[in-house]
C-alpha cells in the first residue's frame, strides 16, 4: 500500500491489525486480508505445486497501436 492510496480501504483490516500502529507486523495476517479483500480462500497448493502463467505484455508498449484493435 502507497501512503494516500485511494484504492485502499482500512476497514478491510478490521480486527485483523492495527494499521495505525508502525510496530504491528504483518505476518500471517497478510493472508487473511488477501482472502477477505479478493473474496477467494488461499489454498495450500498454490505455494507447493507449479501454478499456470501467463506473461502479459505492457500495455503502455501498445498505446495508440494496432494491437488494441480486437475485432
């Protein structure tokens, strides 16, 4: 998180860390509000098996060139 990010709302935080506290570590908890921002349950597999990737091209390469034009 930027300092003055609007994106960020801390009340995601709630009862999971004091984030006005600078000596609070995050740790763990990282996970937790990973789970409840994205709404998705963090599985154990994802950090022991390959997962499928995609590289993905900068977009700011392609401004104002054909490559946005999908048909």
């Amino acid at each position: 998180m930027r300092e003055g990010d609007a994106r960020w709302d801390p009340a995601w935080c709630g009862d999971l860390i004091d984030v006005t506290d600078p000596a609070e570590s995050w740790g763990l908890w990282l996970f937790l509000l990973a789970e409840r921002v994205m709404s998705v349950t963090i599985e154990r597999s994802w950090f022991v098996r390959p997962l499928r990737t995609a590289e993905l091209p900068d977009a700011a390469a392609f401004t104002n060139t054909s490559a946005w034009d999908i048909p």
